[in-house]
C-alpha cells in the first residue's frame, strides 16, 4: 500500500533531505511513496508514513545536492516524487548526473533553472516601503511580492545580509519572511496588509522616466526581463504604458535634436574608406602614404604609433618585402632602422646592393606586440592580419613595378606567394607570386639574429648575402634585356 509523506511548507528542504534518507535507507522504492505538502488534500485511502531512522550513510554527487536544493521549491505538486525517484535510481547508477540524455533528468533541470529564475526575479523586483517613523530605533520596511514559485524561504538569507542593519517583512500570498532583530523566521497565510505611501517612491519613479531610452526600447525583451505579472506591485511600472506609447514621437525627436554637422573626423574616415576600394591605389605617393596613415583595416591600428610605408625609389627593379615594423620603425615611421634593418644594411653592402637603389617595405604595416615592463615584445602577425595587410602590399607592388621582389621570412612569404611554410627548404628559389612576378625567398635578418650558436648565424648571414647578390643581378640582367 502506498504511504503518504507530509512535508511542512516552511522547512521544507531539510525535512524533505531527513525522510529521503530515512526511506532510502529502509529501501523503500518511489513507487509506494505519494510525497506531498500540508496544503494538499487528505486521499480517502492514504496513510501518512512513518519516516524510518536514516542509520545508512547516503552520498550524492554536489551537483545532485545543488539540484534538488532549488527544485524542492518549485510549484509542481509532484517535485518531490520526481527527485526522490532520481534519486533513488541514482543509488544503482552513480553516472546519472552527467547524462544529458536522461528524461527526468533534463525535466528536474528545468524545474532547478525555474526556481533560480524566479530567485533572480524576486531580489530584482521587491519593492520596499518604510513603515515606521526613523526615531523608532532599528527602521522597518515591508514589502509585498507575489512569486511564481516557493522561493521565499530560498530567497530570504539573501535579504538578510543585504539588509540585517534593519527590520522588514516580505509578504506573499503562502510564506512571508519576518526579519526582525537579526532573526529570520516564517510566517504562514498572513493576508495582504496596506502598506503606508513612501516618499522615496516618487523620486525613484522620477529617476527611472528619466533613465528609459526610447531610442532603444524593446518591448518583448523588456517584458520577457521584467514580466507583466509583477508590474502591479513595481510603482515604477506604472509609468511603463505612458512610456511605450511615447517611445516613437520621442525617439524622432531625439533625432531631429541631434548634431547635423558632421564630426571632424568623418574626412579622415571617408579618405580611409577611399583607400580601402577594390581596386589598388593609384593617387601620387603622397596620398598613399596618409590613406595609410588612416588604416583601420584590422585590429593592429589599435596599439601602434603609426603604419609604416615603404621607403625606396619608386623605379626600384628590387623590393624587398619584410615582416612588419620593428618598436623602432614605428617610432621613427620608417622600415628597417633596428637591428634586423642594421644587419640588412650590411648584408647589402657584401652584396653590393645599394640601398638607395631598393624598396624596402613590409608585408604588414603595422607594429604588433605584447608589453613586458616597459618593454614591446614582437609578435608574429597572424594569417588574417596579413590578408587584411595584403591591399597595401599589392598596391605598392603595383605603383613600384619591380622586376624581382626579395621576400624575407614567412611572413613575407605568405603575403607574396600564399604560403608561409618550409623558408629554410624554399631559401633562394625563385616562385611566381600571387601579383604575377617573381618572387625569391630568402631568410629575414631578425631570424638570423635570433640564432644562439654563433658558426650558424654567420651561415645563415652568408646566405642572405648571397640571395641578396643574386636578386640584384636578376634585376640587373632583365634590366639590360628590357632597357629598363
């Protein structure tokens, strides 16, 4: 015969914990168990059970014990039955927790995340009112809230830290929580009382018609936040009406109100969004440089104190095509002035290359770093940087016309020819690049200077002198074939 199980409406998660325990001890499977509270009615054939000793130790996992903390709240008649049911599979299948799977699970999940929604929606929207004069010692306020589900009792120590300088009462339709001296307790069925006027409530309802943006009003997000049922105990909520249907007169003129000229800095924007075209620069050098200057193609622009250009004559038959700027190419907006530019300049002069006859750019313009201290720390661009970079590159690849572009590193290699891979194996090939010229690979002298062992590093500089060599007398040999 199956055996009734009364629990009280306030205590009712203990008292539920303590018969749970005491009938999974005893063994007592759901199906001869009808759980219940003390406002359910008395069933002609039900006999009250007794709750046995719980002598066996009973253990579940923390997430099952966060669970049924919340759901034993909830308003179903059948929450108990549900959680003492999963609970008692529980016993046999230790894993049941984690399967997502799982039926009664997934419904006692939903019960939990109801009971928490409500939680939220009652320390959002119980609205206090002072009912006693401020010379009474320990001030006193009341309040009356209508909850969806018996989260009071969930709810209250919340309210008892927030507020233990002070005595309150919330008031509900079931359980009312009285906090008075530091002590919480429960009260049952208390009828709605009239709550005395607040004066505080005329300022705050000032407050919130002064806050509402009619501009961005959204009508079922707001509602689906604050939903309708407890509008009528908000003093706030009363204005909400007068406020929607107001919102689209408002909100045109807000827009007529606003500024009409333009911000100073739209002609930057609309020169950057010009360089930004399809189709590659073709204004003087001068015009490159500040579309450049104004480049917000991606998010490098953010941290660097400018976009470096690239420097050489725009006649040059050899471009070489770095990384991106060093810490002091940025400072000073020119390319290859650090170290890796210093060991260039010499590679340059073993090889008999003068500078002044190259261009010499980057295949990202700008500085990309972390902070260490007071230091800025290079960092590698990554694939989408450099696609965003590639405009600038192919315009200067189009203004400059090179016979033979140098490509130092992989990342200057995956600008020019889409492939960053294998620079040590590719080192003094020449490969067709993705603007329709030549293009050799050859090793960045930043690379080089990170070398620890001091026999590889003077190979590996030997070997850009001699690819440096060998582009120049490229250059040079088309040069005299096409009368360049």
């Amino acid at each position: 015969m199956t055996g009734r199980v009364t629990l009280p409406r306030t205590g009712t998660e203990a008292a539920w914990r303590r018969a749970a325990r005491g009938f999974l001890s005893a063994g007592v499977p759901p199906e001869d168990l009808r759980w219940t509270d003390a406002t359910a009615p008395q069933g002609l054939f039900d006999n009250e059970a007794d709750v046995p000793d719980g002598a066996r130790e009973i253990r579940v996992p923390r997430a099952f014990a966060a669970m049924s903390n919340a759901v034993i709240w909830h308003n179903d008649a059948d929450r108990f039955d549900r959680l003492y049911a999963f609970l008692w599979r529980l016993q046999r299948e230790p894993g049941l927790m984690r399967d997502r799977g799982d039926v009664q699970l997934a419904h006692l999940r939903r019960m939990e995340k109801a009971v928490h929604r409500c939680k939220h929606k009652m320390k959002a929207f119980v609205r206090f009112r002072e009912i006693s004069a401020p010379q009474e010692g320990r001030r006193q306020f009341a309040a009356w809230f209508e909850p969806t589900h018996h989260t009071v009792e969930f709810t209250a120590t919340f309210f008892a830290r927030r507020f233990a300088d002070m005595d309150w009462r919330i008031y509900t339709p079931d359980v009312s929580a009285i906090f008075e001296d530091g002590r919480l307790r429960f009260a049952l069925d208390v009828p709605r009382p009239e709550l005395p006027g607040d004066a505080s409530e005329d300022l705050w309802v000032t407050y919130f018609r002064n806050i509402f943006n009619p501009a961005r009003l959204k009508v079922q997000a707001m509602q689906s936040e604050m939903p309708k049922k407890y509008w009528h105990n908000m003093p706030e909520a009363a204005s909400i009406p007068e406020l929607i249907a107001e919102a689209p007169a408002r909100a045109r003129a807000m827009a007529a109100a606003a500024p009409t000229l333009p911000p100073v800095r739209t002609a930057r924007v609309q020169e950057v969004a010009r360089a930004q075209a399809p189709d590659h620069w073709s204004g003087p050098r001068e015009g490159f440089a500040a579309a450049l200057s104004g480049c917000a193609r991606c998010p490098l622009h953010r941290g660097a104190t400018q976009a470096v250009p690239g420097a050489g004559p725009e006649t040059a038959a050899l471009m070489i095509v770095g990384e991106q700027p060093g810490d002091l190419e940025d400072l000073q907006g020119r390319p290859f002035v650090g170290p890796a530019g210093q060991l260039l300049d010499a590679a340059l002069a073993d090889a008999g290359v003068p500078r002044a006859e190259v261009y010499l750019t980057n295949a990202v313009k700008h500085f990309k770093y972390v902070t260490r201290g007071k230091r800025r720390i290079h960092q590698r661009p990554n694939t989408s940087e450099i696609d965003h970079c590639r405009w600038w590159l192919e315009a200067e690849l189009a203004r400059v016309r090179p016979t033979v572009v140098l490509a130092l590193g992989a990342t200057a290699a995956q600008a020019l020819t889409g492939e960053g891979a294998g620079i040590l194996q590719r080192r003094g090939a020449t490969e067709r690049g993705r603007h329709g010229g030549a293009v050799m690979i050859s090793l960045h002298p930043a690379h080089i200077l990170r070398v620890p062992v001091p026999a590889e590093q003077v190979r590996l500089r030997r070997a850009l002198t001699d690819d440096l060599a060998a582009a120049f007398a490229t250059c040079r040999g088309a040069d005299a074939r096409i009368g360049r």
